[in-house]
C-alpha cells in the first residue's frame, strides 16, 4: 500500500519534473525566436482577432455583472454599518481595477482562448501537422507558439481595459437602481481617490497573465499524446494549470509591485 | 546519398528498430517493405529527423540530423526533404492551394504570384484539378493523400521520403502514382525512399528492395532478387500469404486465443 502509494507520487514528481523541463525547454527556444524577430505578422493578426472577437463577449458580461455584485455587497455593508451606502464607486473601482478585472479577464481568457489553442495545437500534433512544419521548412515554435504568445501580449491587456470599464459600469448600475446613488456622487468616488498607478499597477500584471496563459496553453497543446483522448486531457491541463498558476502568480506579482511602490 | 548504419529507435522500453543498416544512393530509389508495425515510418522519421535514433547514426551527404545543434542547420538539413507523411498531415485550417505552396516561402525564393499555378501544377502532377479551394475535410481519403503528395515534391527537394503513397488508391490511380515516382527519379534524379505494402507498386519504382522485419533488415536486394528471394519470410511476404513463417509466430500468440474466443461465440 505505502509502497505503491510512495511510487506513484514519486512517479508524478518525475513526471513533473520532465514537464517542467521541457516547458523551460520551449520557453527559452520561443525567447530565442523573439530575438531573432523573423515574425509572422499575418499569423499574429489572425490569433489577435480570434482571441479576442472569441472572448469580447464573454469577459465583458462576467465584469460587468462582477461589477455588480461588488457594488451590492459594498452598498449593503456599508448600509449595516453607516445606515446609508458609503464609497460604493470607490470600493467597486479598487477592487476591479487593481485585481478583479486583471485576474478574471485571464482566467476568462483561458478558458476561452487558451483551451481553443490547446485543443487546435493538440489536434495538430496528433495529426502530424507539427511535424510536417518542420518538414515544410519552418519551426512550429516561429509558426505558431510566437504568434499565439504575441496576440496574448496585446489583447490580454486590451480586454482587461474593456473590462475594467465594463465592471465600473456595473457598478454604476447597481449603485443607481439599488441604492439611488446619483451617478455623479458614483464616479466622484471614483476619480477622487484613484490615481493612475492604480491602474498601472493591475496593467502590468496583465502581461504576466498573458505570458503565462499563453504559454501553459501552448506548451500543452504541442506537448500532447495519445489520439482524441490526449488532445482532451491537454485541453483540460491546459486551463486548469492556467487558472491556478494566474491566482498563484497574482499574489508574487502584487507583493513585486507593492514592494517598487506601483500600489 | 542517405546512408544508415546501425539504427536503434526504441519508445520507453520497446525497441522498434534494432540495428537497420541501409545505404541509398544518390539518383536511387529504395522501396522498403515489411509488417505492419515493424517500424517503417519510424525509420522515415529518423532519416529526416523528427526522431532522434537511440543508437546508431543517419548521415545524408555526410550530415548528421541528430549532432545538429542550431536551428538554421537542422532547417537547412530538413530543406533538402520531401516528406509524404502516411496520413497526409495536411493543414486543415488552410485551403488545398494553401497547404502545397506552405513550404514555398521558407525553402524557395519563388515569388508569391506564381504561387497559385504552381498549385495547380502539382494538383495536375497528382491527377487533381479544380480542388485548389477546397478544405482537407471536403476531400475522400485518396484526394487527401494526394495532395500531400502533390505538397512533399512543391518544392522540388533533392530527397523525397514516401510514406505509402499509393495506400488508399484505386488501382489505376495508384499507377499513376507509381509513374510519377519513376518520372521524378529519372527526369530530376531525385534520391527517394518508399515506403509500400503494394507490392505491384514495389517492383514497378523500385531500384532495390529491403524487407524490414523483428527491427533489422532481413534482406536487401533488387526486385528479381526479392521476387526470387530464397528466404521463406520474405517469400511469404511478396506472396501474401497467411502461411508462412511470419504469422506462425504471430499464432503462438494472438490469432490462436482470438481464434478460439471466436469459436465461444464471444464469450469468454
Ligand atoms: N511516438 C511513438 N511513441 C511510442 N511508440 C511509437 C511511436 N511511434 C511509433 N511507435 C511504435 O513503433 C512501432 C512502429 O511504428 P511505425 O509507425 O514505424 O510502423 P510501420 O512499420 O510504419 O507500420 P505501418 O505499416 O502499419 O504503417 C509501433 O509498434 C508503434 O506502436
Ligand atoms: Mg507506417
């Protein structure tokens, strides 16, 4: 019992380890490619509008309705306490600007994006069309790692400002049909006590969803094996090691930028 | 000139190839035959690369794909390749046009615009035409292989890896086919390896033949000389016989339980 206990977590430690190693692997041959700069443009546009015509819609309506549902926790607490919704914009803006909108729009997109690319770079393996890339004279990691990571780069940090907005708006909603809080009073809340690092401080984290996101899923997607049956198992992998490494990463990324002062 | 020696490829713990020592000239076609499993395209793959033998090196005019370290060399080496893939590997996500012209822009210097006839050229190579807008999925399994076929010699590559290209052909379409293999040997003195279980198709490309079996090469020789070979394995396999050596094993193991499984009306 022990024994084979012991073995299969030994197992799945060196099994870890190998992934480990082979996603360092692809990460330093897709840094060695971006400094090279021989880009497919054409590839990149297309990954670019695909990611985010696909999840436009879906990150807009959860921040929107996040929005929301801060707006009506923090009218009602502060309506226990003071008797009448106290700095509803303020609270809703904070938390949407600085972690909600960054860390949801990844997990979003991943599920979105991320497993559509698992799932299509998977299919491509088990096909062989990787393989015939490189017989074709190109590199799957110029072909379609670079362009996939570089989409990620521009429109992660795009829908996270849309949903940013989109969230506040929520709010707004809630705060005017709920509690009657004048709009003007909602967005004084707002711009009174925000300033622009704010802001910063949750676009720089985005880049480092992106990067992940778009490597976890990349990385899943060439790597898989085993047919129908492994593309599915890579797509699953390939969300569920997103969104933990995303919650993961946020608190290392956030502790980073308080410590250089962007809070 | 692509020569082998000693070749071992194992997966895990199974060793497929076992020591294939095999050499190709320049100009020649070699047509390896051999079971189903017993490690044909898997050679193919460590000639071109995408495996890396265990042991045992593969040189191709004295370069070895395996001691390649920069990614330049190894896409230089791949270069010289065309490489029909048994299931044909076709990019789905990209029109028939789109995927024989994909390897144009990284080998050659051919400007775009004559990309387009030169699609329909290969089609018509292959005995396609009008397919040019066409998905992968919109065409049967013969046109498929096809047209990967018409996308592994785009390029015109000096080498040309054929991974059972007549598979899934009718028989006059095949013959096609195997005249196209002959033409592009003796009109473009392309060096190429064939990988077939039609053994019509063997002895009409063939330079030599080698039979692959348990890993090894069992024999290697011309057309007459397989066709005549004295050894009851390859017979059995030119012939196309379940008696014989080859399956006899295969009975001790398998077909005998599965056999008597069958007699039990399933039941077990
Ligand atoms: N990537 C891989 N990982 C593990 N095993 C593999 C892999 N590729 C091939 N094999 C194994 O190697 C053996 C030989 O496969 P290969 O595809 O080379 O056979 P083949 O001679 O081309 O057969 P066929 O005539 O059916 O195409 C098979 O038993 C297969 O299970
Ligand atoms: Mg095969």
């Amino acid at each position: 019992m022990i024994e084979s206990a012991l073995a299969s977590f030994g197992g799945g430690l060196l099994a870890l380890a190998e992934e480990t190693g082979q996603f360092i692997l692809l990460s330093r041959s897709t840094l060695r490619w971006l400094v090279r700069g021989r880009i497919e443009w054409r590839q990149t546009l297309i990954q670019m509008s695909r990611i985010g015509v696909d999840s436009l819609p879906v990150t807009a309506m959860t921040s929107f309705f996040t929005g929301m549902v801060l707006a009506l926790q923090t009218g009602a607490t502060s309506k226990h306490f003071f008797n009448t919704p106290l700095f509803v914009g303020t609270v809703v803006a904070f938390s949407i600007v600085m972690e909600l909108g960054p860390v949801m729009t990844a997990i979003v997109v991943a599920g979105r994006a991320g497993a559509a690319i698992a799932a299509e770079l998977g299919t491509m393996k088990v096909t062989e069309q990787i393989d015939a890339l490189y017989t074709l004279g190109t590199d799957p990691v110029r072909y379609l790692v670079i362009p996939r990571l570089l989409a990620f780069l521009v429109v992660l940090p795009l829908l996270t400002v849309i949903s940013d907005f989109t969230g506040i708006l929520g709010g707004l909603f809630v705060s005017q049909v709920k509690y009657d809080i004048p709009a003007i009073v909602y967005w004084h809340d707002i711009v009174d006590n925000m300033e622009v690092r704010h802001f910063v401080h949750g676009f720089l984290k985005t880049f480092v969803f992106a990067w992940t996101v778009a490597m976890v899923s990349n990385y899943k997607g060439v790597s898989t094996r085993g047919g129908a049956e492994g593309v599915g198992r890579s797509t699953t992998a390939a969300v569920v090691v997103s969104m933990t490494l995303v919650l993961v990463l946020d608190y290392f990324a956030t502790a980073l930028l308080n410590a250089a002062g962007i809070t | 000139m692509i020569e082998a020696k000693g070749v071992v490829k194992s997966f895990g713990s199974r060793t497929i190839l076992r020591g294939i020592d095999l050499r190709v000239e320049t100009g020649e076609t070699l047509v390896i035959i051999g079971g189903s499993g017993c490690g044909k395209s898997t050679f193919l793959k460590c000639v071109i690369g995408l495996h890396a033998p265990t042991s045992g090196t593969v040189a191709v005019d004295g370069i070895e794909v395996a001691k390649l370290q920069d990614e330049h060399d190894i896409a230089d080496y791949r270069r010289r390749f065309g490489y029909l893939f048994q299931e044909g590997a076709l990019f789905d996500s990209m029109t028939v046009a789109e995927n024989i012209v994909f390897g144009l822009k990284y080998l050659t210097d051919i400007p775009r615009s004559k990309y387009r006839s030169i699609a329909s050229e290969c089609l018509a190579l292959v005995g396609l035409k009008d397919v040019e807008d066409f998905k992968p999925s919109e065409l049967s399994g013969g046109m498929k292989k096809r047209v990967a076929l018409a996308r592994s010699i785009a390029a015109r590559p000096s080498y040309i890896l054929y991974d059972e290209p007549t598979t899934g052909l009718d028989p006059i379409m095949s013959d096609v086919i195997n005249d196209l293999i002959l033409d592009l040997q003796k009109q473009l003195k392309i060096t190429s390896i064939v990988v077939t279980h039609d053994m019509k198709a063997a002895y009409k490309v063939a330079g030599r033949i080698a039979m692959f079996h348990e890993g090894r090469v069992l024999q290697i020789g011309s057309p007459d000389e397989i066709r005549r070979s004295s050894d009851p394995r390859v017979r059995q396999f030119v012939d196309g016989s379940s008696q014989g050596p080859i399956k006899m094993k295969l009975k001790e193991f398998d077909a005998e339980g599965s056999q008597a499984h069958l007699a039990s009306g399933g039941k077990s």
